[in-house]
C-alpha cells in the first residue's frame, strides 16, 4: 500500500483503538470495582460476611470469565444492537469489551484489596471505623500500587481484546490487520499493524509502572 | 466501679474438625490508672483477651463492662465511638504505609470526625510528646521499629482515649527501644492518668512498667494482684514458672532440693546465710540471687541448694522461718 494511504489509515486505526480500549476500560472498572469491593467484603472472611451472596456473585465471575471472547461477542450481539444500535464499529464493540473485561477487572482489583495487611485493617476497627471508612481510607489507598500495575495490566488485555474484535466487525487496528492483511494478503498493512500494537502495549505498560512506582511510598528513596 | 470489667468471659472457636476453648471464665477487673500486666505463654489465649476488650473478638460467653457500659448491649454505632475511648497499639505497628507519619497520625482523628483545623493542631501536640517532630514528613518504611511504634502511640493518643490496649507492643523491639517505649507508656500513664493494659509473655516488661499484674494459662487467669504480691508470693504453678525461668535460667541452677527465700526491706541488713552456716552448721549452694526494683520497692530473692541430708535440709528451712523470711519449695517444673 502506498505511504499517502497507509499513513491515514493507519491514524484512524490507532484512534478507534484507543477510543476502545479507554472508553471499555473506564467502564470495566466502573462496573468491576465495586463488584470487587462487594467481594472483599462479602467473603466468608471479610468485614461483612454474606456467604450466600459471596458465592453467587464468585460464580457469576467465573461464568464471564471461562467465556472465550469471541464467542462472548457473538453472544452478546442482541445487547449490543440494543445498547449501541447496531453489531459492528468500535462504539459497538464496547458492549462486548465491557462485559468480557468487567469480571476480569474484578478479579485483579480483588487480588489487590486483599493484599492490604490485615493487621492495618484491625488497626482502624480498633479506632471505631465503620466500613465505608476502612474501604474508602484503609483498603484502597493501601492498595493503590497494586491497583495501578492491577490497571496496567487490565487496559493491555483489553488492548488485545479490541484487536481480537476486528475478526467479526469491530474497529481499530485489529480490523484493518484482518481487513487488509488476512483478507487481501497485504502483508505491509498487517505488519505496520502488528508494530503498532506493539508499541501501544508498551507505551501503556511503561507509563503504568512509572505511575505506581512514582506513588508508592514504601520504598526507601 | 472499675473502669474495665471482665465477667466470667468465654471464648471459643469453632472449627470444622476441633473447637478450642481460648478463654476459660476470666474473671478481672482494671481501675482507672492502673497500667494492667497480662502475662502467658505463646498461645495462653492473652491475645484473644484483649481483642475481646474492645470487641474485636466477640466472647462466647460473659460480659465485657467498660466504663459502666456492657459491650454486648451496644449498637455497631455505639460501639465504634467506644472504641474511640479505648486505642490498641500492636505488635508490628500496624501503621498505614502510604502515608506520612501527620497522615498516621491524623487518621485516628479523622475517623473520629474531628475538623481539619483541629486534626492539624493535635498531631502537632502528638508529634511533641513521642519526640518525632522531625520525622513528621517521613514515611513508616523509612523510620525504625521504634519510631514507628512511636507513631502508633501517638495515634492512639491522639483521641484523647481513657484506654490504651497494648497487644505486645514491644515484643519486635530490641532492648533499648523497647526501655523507651515503656518509659513513654508509663510517662503517658501517669501524666494524663490513662489506663494501659499490656499484654506480653516477656516478665522484664510486667516488672518494669506494671502496677498490676493477671497470669493466663491455657485459657485459664490463674493469678492476679499488684505485681508485687505476685511476685513475693507466687501461688500458681505458672506463674512460678514465669518468675523463674527468668531467675533460673540466667544462673542456671540444677540440682536435688532447693528452696527459694524472699527479702523485703528489714530482713536485707541481717547477715542470714553466715548465721545460717556458723550457727546450724548447714553448708547451703547460693544457685541465684538478686535484688530488684518492683514497683519502687526493693525485692531480693535467693535461691540455695541445700545438703542432701534430710535432717539438714529440715534445719535450715527451721532457721530461715524463724527469721520470719518465706521459704518456698523450688520444684522441678521450675525451671
């Protein structure tokens, strides 16, 4: 394909990708974290035992989570067309990334909540701290490291979903790679389309960990 | 009324395959001021008795008074503002890691609810009194164990508490720091007349800081009283084996029949052990001795390894009664 094409195609691309890969994960977590939270606290050992809907809410999990993604999509057309208006784009392919990354989200916000040390948590219930206060002063700032390598993690695998969705209709880079290099045997575009890639999962990982890094007060300086 | 009553509490946990009887009828009261010794063994079940003081364990059985107010009668609200009264420090600090010692300190008060203005205002008082105005912008992982037990005292100070509850407080400490931290507690304790209650299983804290003291074995309080009571005439088979196994173990005494005798003030001047040998003809092994400061007090004790002849040993144990000293019986498990 010729630079003069190539180039625009390929801004559009990288814009439709990150427009996915942001928007789905802001909603995963909007939907993941205090599903976590609902977890952490839920747990037979938690602050707030409710072992009957702990186990529903951990099956529920599962279930999104042994889904395979593409399958996951096909499932969820009816939803999206409902949400979004139709089946294919990038606004669309929202829907199903959501979904997918919701319970997932979860999970990693889940292992980071209970890394916070149970001896400071039994600290602030010794103070008289209610629950929202344990949650909101104790349990998240303590685990904001965590959380932010927990993000870092959680917005490359949604990079890699948004990219799976090119195979049935999404937008983004990982349909111009199908599009152009699996359908018409340009090899150029899949190429430049793989590199891309690459370099979005990277830039996203470095600036992740310089984030947590920066924040966390527990190193010596 | 005393401040803290504990009435004929229980604990038990229930396990899938076992249930353990943790605390076992405790019976115990703490008056205002008192800085309260509890002392066991690992796994006595003294760490299960101060959680349930402010309710961090709930007891199986029996009442928890504090302050005239039973715990178990309580609404979730009126129990937290309760525990505002009553601050816990902890073995490793528990302090939180991603803030700066104000923050620590600050987050008791915020709990609390206190004003903002107000919050700043304390943790400046708090950071005078622990000595660690210094170190104010300075994060846990860059003070020292000491300091940071520093900051956790401050904390718990910083709600204005009638209680504190210190769960082996210096038991991560080495020697020195822990000395300053005791001397800070008894500082706090006898300026602003808070109560402690400390528990821990080493005997050198209960002696230097304590006014009384409960032994608890095996989920049993086998012994109470002022600390110096339990020391001069220790009745239980634990608490023997706490007061000894310090005085035991630093001579390392061993052998057949031994006896311990007690000093207390008047009997110190007189030359007992040459009156004992030249006057009974008695030759007795001196195995310890020492003079300690309990509670202001002098308080010596001895520990002699007498003749195997039974008559001897039976003329020595005459004499020493009759120079009105206590003798007791150091018996195998002593040591």
């Amino acid at each position: 394909m010729p630079i003069e094409k190539m180039v625009p195609l390929m801004i559009d691309g990288i814009r439709d990708t990150m427009y996915m890969t942001v928007v789905s994960t802001f909603f995963a977590y909007l939907l993941g974290l205090p599903l976590a939270i609902a977890l952490v606290l839920t747990s037979p050992k938690g602050l707030a035992p409710r072992p009957l809907i702990y186990r529903v809410m951990d099956a529920v999990v599962n279930i999104f989570r042994s889904i395979p993604f593409l399958i996951l999509m096909i499932l969820v057309i009816p939803l999206t067309r409902l949400i979004a208006g139709k089946a294919y784009g990038s606004t669309a392919t929202i829907v199903p990334l959501v979904i997918a990354a919701a319970p997932y989200v979860a999970r990693m916000i889940e292992s980071s909540l209970l890394e916070v040390d149970p001896g400071v948590i039994e600290a602030a219930q010794s103070m008289g701290a209610s629950i929202p206060q344990i949650v909101f002063k104790v349990i998240i700032p303590e685990a904001k490291t965590s959380l932010i390598v927990g993000a870092t993690i959680s917005s490359g695998t949604i990079l890699g979903y948004s990219a799976m969705s090119g195979a049935i209709g999404g937008g983004g880079l990982g349909q111009i790679a199908i599009s152009y290099g699996y359908n018409r045997y340009q090899t150029d575009v899949l190429l430049v389309t793989v590199i891309l890639l690459v370099i979005l999962m990277q830039l996203i990982q470095v600036v992740g960990m310089t984030i947590s890094r920066k924040t966390d007060k527990r190193v010596r300086e | 009324m005393a401040l803290i009553e504990l009435r004929h509490l229980t604990k038990t946990f229930r396990g899938k395959m076992q249930t353990v009887e943790a605390l076992r009828d405790i019976n115990l009261s703490i008056h205002q001021g008192e800085i309260y010794g509890i002392i066991g063994m690992s796994g006595a079940g003294k760490s299960t008795l101060v959680r349930c003081i402010n309710f961090l364990e709930k007891p199986t059985g029996g009442q928890v008074i504090i302050d005239g107010k039973d715990l178990a009668t309580l609404t979730p609200k009126a129990l937290r503002a309760l525990r505002q009264d009553v601050s816990m420090i902890f073995q490793h600090f528990n302090l939180l890691q991603q803030r700066d010692v104000r923050g620590n300190i600050a987050f008791a008060m915020e709990i609390a609810g206190m004003k903002k203005a107000d919050i700043e205002r304390r943790v400046d008082e708090m950071l005078e009194i622990v000595g660690l105005t210094d170190r104010q912008h300075n994060y846990p992982s860059q003070l020292s164990g000491g300091q940071q037990q520093r900051v956790a005292i401050a904390r718990a100070l910083s709600t204005n508490p009638k209680i504190i509850l210190c769960d082996e407080a210096t038991s991560a400490l080495d020697p020195q720091t822990t000395t300053s931290i005791l001397n800070l507690l008894r500082e706090i304790n006898q300026k602003m007349g808070i109560t402690i209650v400390i528990i821990t299983h080493e005997m050198s804290v209960v002696e230097s800081v304590c006014t009384h003291v409960a032994i608890v074995d095996n989920g049993d309080l086998v012994e109470n009283g002022t600390v110096e009571q339990v020391f001069s005439q220790p009745k239980s088979e634990a608490a023997r084996k706490l007061i000894f196994r310090k005085a035991g173990a630093d001579a390392g005494v061993m052998g057949d029949r031994m006896i311990r005798i007690v000093f207390e003030g008047n009997a110190s001047s007189e030359p007992i052990i040459a009156g004992l040998v030249m006057e009974c003809h008695v030759a007795v092994n001196i195995m310890y001795a020492d003079t300690r400061d309990v509670g202001g007090k002098a308080f010596g004790q001895m520990i002699l390894q007498l003749p195997e002849d039974h008559l001897q040993q039976e003329k020595a144990i005459y004499y020493l009664q009759n120079k009105n000293l206590r003798v007791e019986e150091v018996n195998g498990h002593a040591h």
